[in-house]
C-alpha cells in the first residue's frame, strides 16, 4: 500500500486504514468483545470481520461514505437520513443485548461531576453550564431499554446513495434510551431531525432528543479536551450547548 492512513488515535484506541482493511487497536479487549458480539446480533449492516489478533481487530471496509461529520455539513440527502433513521428503528426492535448501560443514578452523578469540572476549570461561563443542565434534565427520566448502538454519530453511518450500507463502531453498544441513539446521530445537525424521526416511524418526544443533546455535550467536553479534540470547533459540542440558550 502506498499509504497508511490514521482514522483516529488517542491514549485508548486507534483505528488505521490500510487499503480496504480497516485496523483497530483497542488496549481494552472488553471493548473489543462487546463490539465484535454486538455486530453478531445487530439486525443491521455491520463491517465484515477479517480476523482478530489481539490486540487488533480487521474490518473490511464499508461501502459509500459516511452520513456527514461532526462540525461540517452533511451532503447526504434526506432520504438517506431518513434510511440512517430506519436503520436505528430496526435496531432497537431487535432483543436486548447482555449488557446494561448507564442507569439514570450514574447518568445524574456523572452530569454533576461534569458541570462541576467545567465551572472549577473555567472552561465554560456559568450562564451556559447552568443552563443546558436544566434542559438536560428532561432526558434524565425513566425510559424502556431498547439495544442501543451508543455512539451513533453520523460518521458511523456509512451510506450509498440512500440506503445505508452498515454501521461501526460498536464498543458501547449496551441497553438504553432509544432517543439517546436519535440525538446522537443529529447532534449538530438539527436541521435533520425530522427526516430521521420520519424514517425511524414512530412517534418521538423532540424535547428529550434536545435534553440529549445537551447531556451528552456536557459529558463529553473534558473526555474531548484530554484526548486532544476541539469541541470549540465550529459546529461541535460547544456550539450545540451555545444553540440551547
């Protein structure tokens, strides 16, 4: 190969392509073993596993493109989004997966943890942590556990055309809130919502995406910045907590 090309890569992982191999290095191999279980029982598309020789796990590569990418917009068209939608919709029709996520006593310690550290370090103005804490109440409720995928970001959604060709990334695949896969996948691309929520083909309480939306922004900024991510950057986690005020 001419060129190996560096996907992503910080303390925990990194993911390498080499051709049409994608390689991922993962020093956590219980990670590894919920993602490979997870694409085994998802009712999805999922990459095609080559081989595993720990600590690497070969995926072949998808076709198409990914959905779009955090901070820039996306050139996939609406039936496209509204096919990522459907894919999701499939997935949490599916049984659950074995492993619980992250129940609503971790989620509210770890958005106070969070909040916390923002203020103490003066990453963000009191006026923006105080108030998309309070709109990120509303998803802190009892929901139904569905299989949830857990990190589904338009850049894991690979589509051709408009149909959706498969889905990576499955390390935090676990059970959870059906909506928190819906925010996830419009974080910073609200524009978006109502062709997904129309492919998904279910009613949907929008405010609770919203209240996601700024949870998980709130939760991941110092994982972002210690990892060496901008969520400053235009478009990113920063920018979708500054659109709730």
């Amino acid at each position: 190969m001419d060129e190996v090309e560096v996907v992503v890569a910080h303390q925990q992982c990194a993911t390498l392509r080499v051709g049409d191999v994608f390689l991922k290095i993962d020093a956590d191999q219980a990670r590894t073993d919920v993602e490979v279980e997870a694409m085994a029982l998802a009712p999805i598309p999922t990459p095609e596993i080559l081989w595993r020789k720990p600590p690497v796990l070969a995926l072949a590569a998808l076709p198409g493109t990914a959905l779009g990418r955090l901070g820039r917009p996306s050139s996939a068209s609406p039936a496209a989004w509204a096919a990522a939608g459907a894919a999701a919709r499939r997935l949490h029709d599916a049984p659950l997966p074995p492993w619980p996520g992250r129940n609503l006593d971790r989620l509210t310690s770890d958005l106070d943890a969070e909040c916390e550290w923002l203020l103490a370090n003066g990453v963000l103005p009191a006026d923006l942590v105080t108030r998309n804490r309070q709109v990120a109440e509303t998803a802190l409720r009892p929901w139904t556990p569905v299989f949830i995928h857990g990190d589904l970001q338009l850049a894991h959604v690979f589509v051709d055309g408009d149909e959706v060709t498969g889905v990576i990334d499955w390390t935090e695949a676990s059970q959870g809130d059906a909506l928190f896969d819906l925010a996830i996948l419009t974080l910073g691309h609200e524009e978006h919502l109502g062709d997904v929520v129309a492919g998904y083909g279910a009613d949907v309480d929008l405010d609770v995406i919203q209240a996601w939306w700024s949870l998980r922004s709130l939760l991941a900024i110092r994982w972002l910045i210690e990892h060496g991510f901008d969520p400053s950057a235009p478009g990113c986690e920063i920018d979708v907590l500054k659109s709730q005020m």
